[in-house]
C-alpha cells in the first residue's frame, strides 16, 4: 500500500458519506418526525394549516427554542438549568415594572437582561466556585427568582407599559415579511449559538468541560469562569425571552413561565443534548422545540385534553434518555 | 545523558524537600531530586506509594505543603498547570486527560487552542490544528487520524494524542505518569523510541512505570518512592532489576 500523503492524513475521518453521517444523528429522526407531525396534521384536521395557527406555532416555538439554545449550552457543559422558567419571569417583571412607570423600552430591556445576567451569575458561581451541585443550585434559583418577581410586582397583573407600550407589543406580537418577530430572533441567536459552540474556545472548552471535566482541570481550561458564563448565558437567553413573551401577551403575571424548566430540556434532550455532558447543538435545541411544540399544538387541534401535555413532555424526556443509552450501549 | 555534555552545570528541574498532604494521608514526605537536562529518570514505586502525586505537583496542579521546586537553578511557584507549562513543563497523564467527545486534533490543543481573527472575533484555527496535529501524529509514527472522535480510538492512538500534546512547545522536562501501561508491545516501543528522541533533543523527561524492563530500556537514573519516601536515586547502569524490586516492595531499605 502506497503511504498517504500528510493531506490525505488530515482529511480522513472515520464518517463515510454524507449520508450516511446524516442519518446517524438524532437530530435528523427528530426533524423527520417533526416534519412528518405537520403532513400528518395537515391531513387530519383543517385548522393546523391555516396562517393563524401557523403564527401561534411558530411564535411559541420560538420562546421555547431560545431557551433551550441556553439550556443545550448549560447541559452540554455537563450541568442543568432549572432556573430558567423563574428568570424568565423576574425578566418580564422588570421591564414591565419600568416601562409601566413611564420610563423607556431600552431602560427597561437593560434592566431586565441585567438581571437575568446576575441570576446566571449566582447560579454559575454557586456552582463553580462553591462547587454545589447545578440541581440543587437551580432549584433553589427556581424558588427564589420567582418568589422575587411576585415581590417587585407586588403579584399583580401589569397590562400597561408607558411610552413605549406599542413598540413592547410591536416586538414581541408583530412580524416582520410574516415572520414572527420571536422566530426572526430565535434564528439569529441559534446561528450566533452555533457559531460559538463550533468556532469559538469558549464553545471547545465548554465541550471539553462536559467531556471530561478532569481533564479540562489538567489541560489548564479555565472551567469555573467557564460555567459561570455558561449559566449567564443560559439565563440571558430566558430573559430575551422574558422581554419578548410580555410583548407577545400584553400583559405579564407571575404564572408566567411556569413549569417552563421541563418543557425546555425535553426540547434540548430531544435535540441531541446529552444529559450526562458533552454533547449537544444549537440546531438540535430549534428542533426539538420544534417537534414539542408542533406535539403540543396537535393535542389541542385533535381535542385531547390539554392535561395530557404533561406526560408527552416527561416521556419524552424519560424517551430521549432511553435512547441514548441505548446507542450508548450497542457502539 | 551527563549532564556535562550540555556544557550547562544546572538542574532543569530539582526538588527541595518536597512533601504533600491529603489530610490524615502523608502523600510525599520530604522528597528531594534533582534533573538534569535531556536526563531520562525512571521513577518507581508500588500502587500509592506518591508518584502521581509528586509529577502533579510538579505539572502545577495543586502546590507542594513544604518544600521549594527550583527550575533551571531559579526558584518557582507555581499556581496553576498553566504556569508550569509556561516554564517548559509538559506531562502525559495517567488517565491521559483526554476528553471523549472531541476530536483528536481538539484533544491535542486542548486548553490552547489556536486562533486567527475574523474581523473583531478570535476564531478556533481548526485547519492549522489539523495540520499541525497530523505532523506530530507523523513524528509518532502513529496511525492517529486529527479528525477522529478518541471515542472511538486504541489505547495506543489514544496515548499518542497524550504525548503529541507535549511536543506542542518547547518543553525541557516531560512527566509521563505511566505511558505504556495498557498499549500493545509495539507501541511500547514506539513510546520508548520517542522518549529517547525527547532525550536526544535535550529534553529531559520523567518515566513513571511499573514496568522494569521499560525502564532499564530507556532510564539513565532509577528512583524509587516508597510511602510517600525517596528510599533511591541510582544510575540505572549501577544498579539492576531486582536490587529496584527490592527497594520498590521495602526488602531492601535504602540505596
Ligand atoms: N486527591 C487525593 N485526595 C486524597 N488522597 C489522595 C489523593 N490523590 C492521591 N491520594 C493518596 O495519596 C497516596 C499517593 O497516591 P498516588 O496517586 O500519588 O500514588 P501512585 O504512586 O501514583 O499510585 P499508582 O501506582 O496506583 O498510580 C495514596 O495513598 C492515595 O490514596
Ligand atoms: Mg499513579
């Protein structure tokens, strides 16, 4: 056999075609089955193809799917976020409270973002640096950050947002070319999320982290700023979320984002986040949501009660698992 | 390798009284040692007896309780890995602190990847970290292809991801905390041919094993740990498999 060149070194790899390395990810099941979900529902029932129900899904979607770009971050680096339900809410308490005194959307926006940030970062140093499990950690952020939006609000409804009130509502609820502001936006943080998880140290060294923990420590990868900011992060994307979902509803209570938590990491599970770190990708997190929400959205066109939603989403968590151990197991 | 044939009359590497605690566990207990440039030392000992312990120390990973660790003759501190690596430091592990889930190319620039800008932003240089892994892969006469998940890889491939990371930089001493323990004989060799080039080149480098004939293969100078104790420092030539055996379990006291 003649010695391969040092090129043809470089390039080979142990994927064979591009088909073959296509159907070998979760993710591409996941899109199918979404896709197959909307030919079905087209079918079926009347009402799922219409513009109307085609704007819900795909505005509902994409606050799942914002999210959950920030959780895949958060579990790829080997940990969970539990937190973002409740940061999500303090976020749209905040620039709800501060708009609806009068003050700017752009006042407000920092505001609530910056406090999204600083959940991030008490959760990300918690866990860092006082090394306490990201469950436990979250968990307790869950009851705090919620408990807190009902104190700034003093728990009531807030439907009137100041100056700025329309463009709050433009933002969240218009669409731009009949796309749905929240879509546009969700688009663009998954291809800056790619971005970061593929070409960024930031991304290598998160991946690192939930590979082998160890060895991020060894090789000298500065692992607790490392997760601080991964937490931030996660937490900056539930508070965009938070801004634009008071847009969308025009009106914020503290039940907002409850429960959220699971829907979230059933969506980034779903789409290829491994629970145990290290893996995960930003398209996997969009299509995951995708899948749940399209899931979601056929319950209520097909007339099943809306109380089962609960388990498809737990089963899919529990579903998602399974599989990956299971693949786990046969390579 | 004497050290006079460096022209240099200094340690690239000497411990003073070097003594680490876990708790109740005395790990090491006053350890001296000093290193020559391009030296090839063999250190020995039973399971527990510090020797990991003593290269983590070194490599920056957690700091000694007492004693001073002098480089080229100056005294250093050293905080984190990093600082250590920065003062020609490399070292192979003995878990390899490798991560599963990247590629072999990540692996080896793993903690310093290169990057080149685009615009305002510093993007990974996965291209120059490819090529420049495949060549080092290539110097180890190593199959290892960069871009292979290590998931999937030997022991041997997986060994060799571990040592091109040493060649990354101009080290003067690489630690290896048991290199050939779980690859095939002829990566065995391979490993022990590239520590002689390592040595060759006036690197000096750390051997840790539990396997004897390794060691005389390639050590100029044996020493042994037992319980957290220096109980030899020998020049591999004066001294013989079973004399080391000896100090290794305790039948023999002192060298
Ligand atoms: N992180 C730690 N915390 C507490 N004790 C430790 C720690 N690491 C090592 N020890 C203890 O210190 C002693 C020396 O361990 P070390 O790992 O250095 O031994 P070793 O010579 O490398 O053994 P082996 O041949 O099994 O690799 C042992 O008693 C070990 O249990
Ligand atoms: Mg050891």
């Amino acid at each position: 056999m003649a010695t391969p060149t040092l090129a043809e070194v470089i390039n080979r790899s142990q994927h064979h075609g591009l088909i073959a390395r296509i159907t070998s990810q979760q993710i591409f099941w996941v899109f199918m089955a979404a896709v197959f979900a909307c030919l079905a529902l087209t079918i079926l029932t009347d009402s799922f193809a219409t513009e109307r129900n085609l704007f819900n899904v795909t505005r509902n979607f994409a606050f799942v799917g914002i999210i959950a770009l920030g959780m895949t971050a958060v579990i790829a680096s080997g940990g969970i976020d539990l937190s973002v339900g409740s940061t999500l809410v303090i976020s749209a308490m905040t620039v709800s409270v501060i708009m609806s005194a009068g003050m700017p959307f752009w006042l407000g926006c920092i505001a609530a973002l910056g406090i999204s940030l600083l959940v991030g970062a008490v959760n990300g140093v918690l866990i860092a640096y006082a090394k306490m499990p990201p469950f436990v950690v979250t968990l307790g952020m869950l009851s705090v950050a919620r408990s807190l939006a009902m104190v700034l609000s003093d728990n009531k409804m807030i439907y009137e947002f100041g100056p700025d009130h329309d463009f709050l509502l433009w933002l969240g609820g218009g669409s731009t070319l009949g796309l749905p502001h929240p879509l546009i936006i969700m688009v663009i943080l998954a291809c800056l999320t790619a971005f970061a998880f593929r070409h960024l140290r930031w991304g290598q060294h998160l991946f690192a982290i939930g590979g082998n923990e160890n060895a991020a420590v060894l090789t000298g990868i500065p692992v607790a700023r490392i997760k601080v900011s991964v937490y931030m992060f996660s937490a900056l994307m539930a508070g965009i979320t938070g801004v634009l979902e008071v847009g969308w509803l025009g009106g914020v209570t503290t039940n907002l984002g409850q429960a959220m938590e699971l829907t979230v990491i059933a969506a980034a599970v779903i789409g290829g986040a491994n629970l145990a770190g290290g893996g995960g990708t930003a398209f996997g997190a969009v299509v995951g949501a995708l899948l749940i929400e399209v899931i979601r959205n056929s319950l209520i066109l097909l007339g099943i009660s809306t109380f089962w939603q609960g388990t498809f989403v737990g089963s899919f968590i529990v579903i998602a698992v399974a599989f990956d151990r299971f693949r786990q197991r046969k390579s | 390798m004497d050290q006079q044939i460096w022209g240099v009359f200094m340690n690239v590497l000497e411990l003073k009284n070097i003594s680490k605690r876990y708790g109740a566990i005395q790990a090491l207990d006053s350890v001296s040692l000093a290193i020559a440039p391009g030296e090839v030392v063999g250190l020995m000992g039973d399971n527990g007896a510090g020797k990991s312990t003593l290269v983590k120390v070194i490599a920056g990973n957690f700091a000694p309780t007492s004693g001073d660790i002098l480089i080229s003759d100056k005294k250093v501190a050293f905080n984190k890995p990093l600082d250590a690596q920065k003062a020609g430091i490399e070292v192979v592990y003995q878990d390899l602190a490798i991560c599963n889930n990247l590629s072999a190319a990540s692996n080896v620039f793993l903690g310093r990847e290169p990057t080149r800008r685009i615009g305002p932003i510093k993007v990974v240089d996965y291209a120059f970290m490819r090529s420049k892994s495949a060549e080092l892969f290539a110097r180890l006469k190593s199959e290892t292809r960069p871009r292979d998940l290590v998931h999937k890889m030997s022991g041997g491939q997986r060994q060799a991801v571990a040592i091109a990371r040493t060649l990354l930089s101009d080290a003067k001493i690489v630690l290896m905390d048991e290199p050939t323990a779980a690859i095939s004989v002829r990566q065995v060799a391979e490993v022990l041919n590239l520590i002689r080039q390592l040595s060759d080149q006036g690197i000096a480098v750390v051997l840790i094993s539990h396997r004897m004939p390794d060691v005389f293969e390639v050590a100029d100078k044996v020493v042994v740990l037992r319980r957290g104790e220096l109980v030899a420092d020998k020049k591999a030539s004066q001294s013989s498999p079973e004399e080391i055996t000896g100090l290794i379990t305790g039948a023999i006291e002192h060298a």
